[in-house]
C-alpha cells in the first residue's frame, strides 16, 4: 500500500494551514530559481468551512510554507489567486506563486546600491533588500536535511557565513537582482540556489554540489527472463544533448575593444569530456563536427585566468549534456530505518536495465540530483520526479 504524505500551505503571519487539496504541484531545483508551486481546493459540502477561512484569509504578494509531512519544501508568495466555477455550481480555487527568488528573478536590482568591496552576505542582503527580501545565507547541508526529513521538525537550516568580498562597484540599471546575486557567487566559485526558511527571510544557499555524501535512495528498473520490468521507477527518460555543448573554446585577452584580434592573445581549451566513454556512454560519434566558442575576456589578465573562462564556459555548456529523469511513487523512500522525503543534493543510486549503454551494458550509476517535482492528486495519487546528472558533471570555477 503506497504511503500517504500530509501536504499542506502555510499562509502569512495568520498561520492559516491548509491541508485539505484536490491537487498541488511543487518544483525544487538546484539549477533555476524561481521554482513554481501550485494548490488547488474544490469547494464543496464537507470542505465549505476549509473553502471560507481561504477566502477570507488569502491575499496576493502573503508569503507561504509548502511542507510533506511538516517538514518545510519552500518557501515563497502568492502571486496569483483564480476561482474557477462550473455551470453545476462546483467551484476551485487555485492559488500559485514561485519560491521567495521568483520576485529577485522578475524585477531590477537598485543601480544606486554601493557594493564596492563589500562581504558577500552583505552585498547580497544590499541588493534584496529593496525588494523587501531579507537574506539568510544557508549551509547546504542543513537545507538538505531539514528537506529531506532527517533533521526534526519544521525548522529552518541553519545560516552560514561567507566573507568573499565582491569587486563590483554597483548593479547596472535594469540588471536583474538575481542575475546579479549569481554572477557574484559564480565569479567567486560558487552556486546559488533557494532553501525553504519559516523565519520569513530568504534562505540562500551559497555553495557548491556535495559529491562526496552516500547514496541517500535507491532507484531500480530490472527485466527478467521475458522482458518483463519491476522496481520502483515507474516512469524513466535518458536525455543526452550536444545543442548547447562547445567542442572547444578560445579566449582572447590583451586586446582593447574594436582592436584587431590577435592568436598570440589566443588560450584555447579542449572539451574533453566529449571524447569520454565514461561521460558520453558511447553516444557521441567519432568524427565530433566543430561547436567552437569564441571569447573576448574583459577581465582575464594572465594565461591561467583565460584558461579558467574557457572551463566555465565548457563546464556551462556540460550541465545540460546528461539528464536522467524517473518519476516514483510517493514523496519518500525508507533509508536506514527511517523515511527520507525526496530532496535536491543529495546522491541516488540507479540501476535501469532499458537503458543501456552503446555497449550493451545497462545503466548502473550514482547520480547527483538536482531538480525534485512533487505532485500530490486525490485522483492519481502522489508522486515525485527526480532529475539527476552524473557525480562531478557540475562545476564551478573561481575567477581567482
């Protein structure tokens, strides 16, 4: 019998919870801010009162807890509110909105905000305050388990400090808050991604993948004699991709803009993971066509700071090259003893034997997740897809 996970919506300062659904859908990712949720209620005889205490209490731009089991997912705003009614009478209500970056991804940073060498967590906290967002920079680790269930209770992850100083002088007028935030972070080697916090601030995490934890779910599609399929994926996609992928990379340096560009200035680099089995699992054929990337650096100075800009440039282009995605039943998987809820960071072991590689050989990896969709039906039932990349195939280099 599949587990029944409590779903509920925490609204504003009135700590309303509603835990009576027809259907909701929640996205978290480590690669896209702004992720969207989704509550839809129907009206009805035996929901009337759940029905009323909404309509008086919800209101556009109130923050909000989505948690399973109460243990929070995300935290985030109603942006919109739809009423949907049929000619029999029956009602909806919906209420939707995106994670607390969803504002910080739409509207424009202060281009009078000074953060001239300033501490990270202090330029960030600069640039969202604006937008009446206050920050809190989150270890990754603690997000994780407060996500994932294996730390108690609803409680927010602890903060973390990061003293890296940035060297921009002020944001540029019209630049997004955080396009803004995400280059500071990735010029110092790091990425950014949302955390759900019950304080009413912003969690931020500010780090970089953990590849180093143990397998935390167990994912398995095996066929046996007669190509029948068990386990616990119910639905799975392989997706490889070179649309986007350089084969190679030149950064030129030295020049002043509108000059003649020279070779000498020239640092080039190979993308060599295209030419890697272990990466490509055979699919990427021997005569590769040239996917060449060009750049002038405005701000490398020395051969190994082009160098560098070319590796991000590779390792950007790499992130969207593997994709497994399997969609299972539930919001959790029993590890250890205990039930651990589905979350990002964190490490599954997969074994599909439908998708073997250009040998023959069936899928049988640890793969690091990004990206988790819970989705929760009184008709379907409740279910999550996992998005997974392989170990090490997301990275981040430092400027300096």
């Amino acid at each position: 019998m599949a587990i029944q996970h409590n779903a509920s919506l925490t609204i504003g300062d009135s700590g309303v919870e509603c835990d009576v659904w027809d259907q909701y859908t929640l996205s978290l990712s480590m690669l896209r801010a702004g992720q969207p949720w989704t509550f839809s209620l129907w009206r009805s005889r035996d929901r009337r009162a759940a029905w009323d205490v909404l309509t008086r209490t919800v209101k556009l731009f109130d923050r909000v807890t989505v948690s399973i089991d109460g243990h929070p997912q995300l935290t985030g705003r109603i942006e919109l509110i739809e009423r949907r009614a049929s000619g029999h009478g029956e009602c909806a209500m919906i209420l939707s909105g995106r994670d607390l970056a969803g504002p910080a991804q739409s509207w424009d940073a202060d281009p009078t905000v000074s953060i001239k060498d300033t501490p990270l967590e202090d330029a960030l906290t600069a640039i969202f305050d604006p937008l009446g967002l206050t920050v809190r920079v989150t270890a990754a680790a603690a997000a994780r388990s407060v996500q994932s269930a294996r730390a108690p209770g609803a409680r927010s992850p602890a903060t973390s400090r990061r003293r890296n100083f940035v060297d921009r002088a002020h944001p540029r007028p019209g630049e997004k808050v955080w396009s803004l935030a995400e280059s500071m972070v990735k010029r110092l080697g790091y990425m950014l991604w949302c955390a759900p916090r019950t304080d009413g601030t912003v969690g931020l995490v500010v780090d970089v993948p953990d590849y180093n934890q143990e397998p935390a779910y167990t994912l398995t599609r095996r066929l046996d004699a007669l190509g029948m399929g068990s386990g616990n994926i119910l639905d799975g996609t392989e997706s490889l991709s070179v649309r986007e992928v350089p084969t190679d990379v030149a950064v030129y340096t030295g020049t002043p803009r509108g000059a003649a560009t020279s070779a000498r200035s020239r640092t080039q680099v190979v993308n060599a993971a295209l030419f890697d089995d272990r990466v490509t699992r055979g699919f990427v054929s021997a005569t590769t066509q040239a996917q060449p990337r060009h750049m002038r650096s405005e701000r490398a100075r020395t051969i190994d700071a082009a160098q560098k800009e070319a590796e991000r440039a590779i390792a950007e282009g790499m992130q969207g090259f593997y994709r497994y995605t399997a969609r299972v039943q539930g919001h959790a998987q029993e590890a250890g003893g205990a039930m651990r809820l589905y979350a990002v960071n964190t490490v599954a072991r997969v074994h599909d034997d439908l998708f073997a590689d250009a040998q023959g050989r069936p899928l049988d990896a640890a793969l690091y997740v990004t990206d988790v969709e819970m989705t929760g039906s009184r008709a379907q039932g409740q279910a999550t897809t996992l998005t997974m990349v392989p170990l090490h195939s997301i990275r981040v280099t430092p400027e300096t």
